[in-house]
C-alpha cells in the first residue's frame, strides 16, 4: 500500500472534522462549558517548569473529607488546545475527589514525545509536593491526555499514590497515527513510536479504558486492545462520540461519573453506560 491509499485509509479515523457533522457544535459546547467552570470555580496555579505552558492549576470543588485528586490531562493529539479549554470536565470530576488538578504542558512538534511524557510526570510530582502524603491521585485524560495518563502512571515513582487511571477515547498505538495526516503536523520518529506506542505495556496502577460506542472504529479498537493487553477494565458510553463523551465528564450525574465512582471504589464497573449527550 502506498502513502497516499495509507492516507487515506487513516484520515478518516484520526480527523474528527471531517467524520463529525456536529463537530463544530461540540467545541462550542466544550469552549462555552469550560468558561462556565470559569466563573463556578476558584484557580490556584503552580508551576513545575520554566516553560510557559509547564504549569498544574488546582480548585476545590468537592467533599472535603475525600483524599482522592481527580487529575486531568487534555487531548489534542500531542500538538495543540489547553487545559483551559478543557475547565468543562472538573464540574463532573469534582464529585470523585476534595479538589481538581488541571495539567498543561508543551507541545509538538516544537517539543518531542519524550518532552510531554516528562511535563505530565512532573506536573504529579509538582501535585504531589502540594498534598499530605496520604493523598491519591486519579489520573484521567482525554484522546492524547489518555496517552499520556497511562505513561505518566508508567514513568513517574509515585506507585501507590496514583488511586487508578481513566483513559478516555486515547491513542495508544501509535503506527497508524504516523501513517495519517498527523505526521506532517507532529513528525513521530520511529523512536518514537517504539518507546511511546502502550498496547502490552504493564502498568500496575489500576487502568479502566473508556470509549464512546459512537467512535471511529480505529479507537474502539485501540481502547480495547489496551485494556485486553493490560488486564484493565473497558467500558464504552454508549452513543458518545470523540467529542461529545466530554459533555458525560461535565455532568456530575451522567452514568459515566457515577460509573467512575463507583470503579474507584470497588474496582468494580459496568460493561456499557449511556451518554447524557443529545
């Protein structure tokens, strides 16, 4: 197969613009949601590098007597968005612990895999360094973020204070995404792609991966060909799609977040879960 039938073959998997009639719909709900989080929430933020976007921000939004700190990571395959952007989905994760963590971090291709690993590693380091020692994180993240929450439970020693890892819609295996449009933008080595592509990783913290039942065949593949490898937990929120499923991480009653409680819990989840989105 040359590159362009390669091309064409991965596109469509990988650029939701194209695959997504309500694409624009959905980022001005994310946009509109997370400057609602905005105004609701209170920021604190703190810096675990020089670089401008090397910073963590922190609000309390949940019971006080919780030790758990939902922390999320935001996608945007590897190259671009913000934590800002992403504010939206605290107002459901604020049911899962005392306070939330939003990390930022630099991006491609400016910085390499290798770069954004170590930003989301020391930004928990940086968290941890905030927090009596009996507090446990729960490490979430979204599409790129879900990447980089597993690799970050892989790469940093902070062993059993990591409660679990929620990867949610993530890209794990990273040859099709260097054979897609992504290349021109993000330029993967194929050092890379060895050292950062997670399927049959081992990971000891606990690992639910979640997807939306209304995604791109090639993410319903990676979501559970990583939890398989890993012995992890899966669940699929049906009718969601990639960016709608944040809208089921906005709301503190959607089956999702009750879902996640409840797996924080126990260990324990359903298979499936509707989405709240219309």
């Amino acid at each position: 197969m040359n590159d362009l039938d390669e091309r064409n073959r991965w596109n469509p998997q990988f650029r939701f613009s194209d695959v997504l009639e309500d694409f624009d719909d959905w980022l001005r709900w994310r946009d509109a949601a997370s400057r609602t989080a905005e105004r609701s929430l209170s920021f604190e933020r703190a810096a675990y590098g020089a670089h401008e976007r090397q910073w963590v921000e922190t609000t309390v939004c949940g019971p006080a007597e919780s030790r758990v700190v939902p922390v999320f990571i935001h996608g945007g395959y590897w190259r671009s968005l913000s934590a800002e952007d992403h504010r939206c989905v605290l107002t459901g994760l604020s049911v899962l612990g005392n306070r939330c963590a939003n990390i930022e971090y630099r991006l491609m291709p400016e910085f390499r895999l290798n770069d954004l690993v170590g930003d989301a590693a020391a930004a928990l380091g940086r968290l941890a360094t905030l927090y009596p020692d009996d507090t446990r994180f729960l490490l979430t993240g979204h599409s790129a973020g879900a990447h980089l929450a597993v690799s970050t439970a892989l790469e940093t020693g902070l062993g059993d204070r990591i409660a679990g890892v929620v990867a949610i819609s993530g890209v794990y295996d990273l040859v099709p995404v260097a054979k897609s449009f992504l290349q021109d933008e993000i330029g993967l080595t194929d050092e890379e792609i060895r050292t950062h592509s997670l399927i049959g990783a081992s990971i000891d913290a606990p690992l639910l991966c979640v997807v939306g039942g209304n995604e791109t065949d090639e993410f319903k593949r990676q979501s559970l060909a990583m939890a398989e490898s890993a012995g992890a937990g899966h669940l699929v929120v049906r009718g969601a799609h990639h960016l709608s499923i944040l809208s089921d991480l906005n709301s503190q009653k959607s089956p999702l977040i009750d879902a996640l409680g409840v797996w924080l819990m126990s260990s324990s989840h359903p298979a499936e879960v509707d989405t709240i989105s219309s």
